[in-house]
C-alpha cells in the first residue's frame, strides 16, 4: 500500500509499505479522506515533540471497511465509517466514568500507532461508526476537530446569553466558536493576529460578534470595556503564557479560562489574579465518545458548516504541500484535507 511516512521536521515520503495486518477484534480501513490535525502541524515545524519519527501520522479519517476480524462487531465489510481515534483501555478510573479521553493508558491512532496517512490502517472495530448516506467522506474527517470544539464549549458550562472569549481563530478556535453559537451563547469575541485577517473574516460568517486583531489593539482593554468586567468564559485555543494570562484578565471574577491550547509546557501565571478573583484554569484535552457521536449528528443534520472550514484539499502523493500550506497559512488555509484514495 502506498502512505506517507513522515521522518521529522518537513521531511514525507511516499513509500510502498505492506498492507496492515488485523486482530480479531479489528477492522482494516481503507482511508478515502483524512485531514491534517493542528498537532500534526506542530511536528512538522518542531513546535512539538510529541511524535516520533519514523510514524504515519492521520487521525482525522474516514472510509471504508475493507476486511473485519473474527471477533469484530458492529460493522461489515464495505461499511462508509468514519473512526474514532481514541483508543482507551475501558478499566481505568476515567474509563469507568466516561472519560475516555483521558483514559490512563489511552493511545491516539497516527501518534502510538501508525496512522491514516496511508491507503489502509487498521483499527478497533468498537471504534468505527456507521456513516448516515448524506455525510461525504470529506465531511466525516472534519469529525474529530468538531468533537473537540464539542467538548471545549461543554467545559466551558456556556449558558444561555454569555459573553465567551475565544483565543486563537484556528480550527479548534473555529469550531469551539460554532458549539458556542449553538449552546446559546450571547456575545462571543474572538482574536486573533496579524496574518489572521481571513480566519477572522470566516469567523463572522460562522457567529463571532467581534473579531480582535491582537497586533493593532489591546484585547484585554476592549473586551473589559464591552462586558462590562470580564467574559463569563474564555476558551485559550493557541497554548502561550501570553494568550493564557490573557484569558485569565479578560475573565469576570469567578469564572473560567479553558485552555485547549498544546504548544508552550512551561508557563508563569498572574497567581494574585488567579487567587484574589477566584479563576479557575481548566485543562481541556480531546473529546468524549458523546461528544464525537454529537459532531456526526451535527454534521449529518446540516448544523455545522464544515464546507466552510475544508480549504484545500491534496493528494497524498502531494501531502508535504499540504502541510506547507497550512503552516503558511497560503489561502487563508484552515482544515487542509488529504485525498488518500479514490
């Protein structure tokens, strides 16, 4: 089969590469649409050393069930699916209480194991969901990123009429911004910086009321100013010491900062903001299996614009342009799709 090996920093190949073998409990996926996940992005340009070259990296996909295990249950051969890539041991204290995601032993396909940058990639059976007839594959990859503005929006406990910050007009941004909208909130702001204009342009399209540019005035003054005393919530999607501890002053007193942001792992806090307001910083990781089945729903209802966010899609035969495009943002780049088979 043919997959993109990545070997660190921007370095892919294509390779010949032998079909995966199954378990019983198993199904191999032949991968028709797979997108490049922020976190991959971060390899590729040393921002992160979570992955480990050599490594096949992809866990926003979807296909078709090519073969099945002995033991495998819930799907046939020749099944559309899209696949959760969350894969979590189901006894640990977490699992037990449906937090999967962070699951103590959890491993993540295309980062523990090899992933859907490749013709075929074989995966829990118990992983794989059904796809509804009206949902493309180019839509069922844009699954996972939505899953995860799910469940940042629900750590944010949004109620009907509140003021939400949003840090950072990436995917995760975007698609936090879209499950706020739905969850009822009132004013939602946004920021971003120079070389962001186009994201934040799709912003207003997607329900930002205010879009910020960081580089020609100061968020934390204007959104002070607007609310009157801080926002109800704010979700960090970019992961600096500089957006954290603006969340942190851009919050009403009482409130929450939910960052979602992986980028910096070392950061200093304002501890007398922290204290003397009572903030609470709470870590967001990931999405629940709630929250995944929640995004197809959304997506096969018509409620979430997907269409909007995919703005380019490649070959895999062409996927290190894919990642160049999206780490230059080139277009206005936001969810890059890779085209893996036809």
């Amino acid at each position: 089969m043919k997959a993109a090996v990545w070997y660190g920093g921007k370095d892919f190949k294509i390779e010949e590469l032998k079909e995966p073998e199954i378990s019983e409990e198993q199904a191999l996926i032949q991968v028709k649409v797979a997108g490049i996940c922020g976190s991959d992005l971060h390899a590729y340009d040393g921002s992160s050393k979570r992955r480990k070259p050599p490594l096949v990296m992809g866990h926003e996909f979807s296909g078709i069930v090519s073969k099945v295990g002995a033991k495998a249950t819930g799907v046939a051969v020749g099944d559309r699916v899209v696949v959760n890539p969350i894969i979590a041991c189901g006894v640990c204290e977490p699992c037990r209480t449906g937090k999967n995601h962070i699951c103590e032993n959890m491993r993540l396909i295309g980062l523990h194991s090899s992933g859907a940058f490749a013709e075929y990639v074989a995966v829990p059976a118990a992983s794989c969901i059904k796809l509804p007839d009206n949902v493309s594959f180019e839509d069922a990859s844009m699954v996972e990123p939505i899953s995860v503005g799910i469940h940042a929006a629900g750590r944010a406990g949004i109620k009907i009429g509140d003021n939400i910050v949003i840090i950072g007009p990436g995917m995760i941004g975007l698609t936090s911004l879209m499950a706020a909208k739905m969850a009822g909130a009132g004013k939602i702001f946004i920021t971003g910086a120079n070389g962001d204009e186009g994201r934040l342009a799709l912003a207003k399209k997607l329900g930002a009321d205010v879009t910020i540019n960081v580089m020609q005035e100061d968020p934390v003054a204007r959104i002070l100013a607007e609310t009157k005393g801080g926002a109800d919530s704010v979700i960090e999607a970019v992961g600096l010491q500089r957006t954290i501890q603006q969340a942190m002053s851009m919050l009403r007193r009482g409130k929450n900062a939910i960052v979602v942001g992986l980028m910096q792992t070392d950061i200093t806090i304002n501890a007398i903001d922290l204290t003397v307001k009572e903030i609470g910083l709470l870590g967001d990781y990931g999405y629940t299996k709630d929250d995944f089945m929640r995004a197809l729903e959304m997506i096969a209802a018509g409620r979430a614009n997907v269409k909007l966010l995919a703005t380019h899609t490649f070959p895999l035969e062409e996927i290190a342009k894919g990642f160049e495009t999206l780490s230059t943002k080139e277009g206005n780049a936001i969810k890059v799709l890779i085209k893996v088979s036809k």
